[in-house]
C-alpha cells in the first residue's frame, strides 16, 4: 500500500468538525494533513506529508506551513509525534490506548494500542516508587514496546 494516501472528500466534514471541537483554524491545509494522517496506513515524515498533500491537491504545499499544522495537530492531542530510532520525526492520527500503552513497528513505523493487563499498572507504580526513590518524580508513565509487526515480518 502506498504511503502517500488520499483523503476521500466524504472526511472533509469530519475534519472540520475535529479542528473546530479541538479550538483549531479550520484552513485547507489542517483539512488536508488530518485527513492524509487519517487515511495513512502507517506514520508519515514531514516529506511524506508533503509528497501526499501534493498528490491529493495537485499543488505542492508551503513546507513551512505543513511544519506548523503539524506542530498544531500534535499540541491539539489530535496526532502523535514519534520519533523512529532513525531520529526522524513521524506523525499519526492519535492512538487512544485504553491502557495507555502502544506498539511500534520498527520497520513500517504502524502504532498499535496494547491490550491492557491488570498487572500492568502494579508494575509501573513499582518502577515509579523506584524511581522516586532516586529523586526522580514522574508525572506520567506509558509503555512503548518496539519491534516488528506481523506485516512486516511477512
């Protein structure tokens, strides 16, 4: 499937309420990367982004702007920003993790939600007390597994 995916013109009301309920502009440009992270079957660098916005518009996008929707998507909890062991930034439609908890493929970059598991938050209260213990106060814990999908294992 290509990484480069088009937004289907029956989303546009669906973004537009999305920004709208999130306090965001509602402007071509937000329309159209919520949709392609929408639509994307794994994550997207900015030049992926880009490469996308160009193909479903027919006119490449300010890079400048792209930067800054995504920046406002991120800060809006609308999109994630992860960055890859290769340091490059990808950005994805918000994963909502009951658990609070996600896999991330190593190769495609495809985050999936964990399933939760009642041992789970003992565990992490263990490592915090740990942690506190070292002087260090945490505010927030998540687990991000890694490795490589099904798909990509082939």
């Amino acid at each position: 499937m290509s990484p480069h995916p088009k937004p289907s013109p029956s989303t546009a009301s669906g973004s537009e309420a999305l920004l709208r309920s999130s306090g965001l502009r509602v402007t071509r440009a937000a329309q159209t990367v919520l949709d392609l992270l929408e639509h994307a079957p794994q994550p997207l660098t900015h030049d992926d982004v880009v490469a996308a916005y160009t193909g479903a518009t027919g006119a490449p996008p300010d890079r400048v702007t792209i930067y800054r929707v995504l920046d406002r998507l991120v800060e809006a909890g609308l999109c994630d920003r992860r960055v890859g062991a290769d340091r490059i930034n990808r950005f994805a439609r918000h994963v909502e993790a009951a658990s609070g908890n996600i896999f991330e493929c190593d190769q495609c970059h495809k985050v999936l939600a964990l399933p939760s598991d009642p041992e789970l938050p003992k565990v992490m209260s263990r490592l915090g007390r740990e942690l506190r213990k070292q002087g260090i106060d945490t505010r927030h814990t998540a687990l991000t597994l890694h490795g490589t999908c099904g798909d990509c294992r082939g």
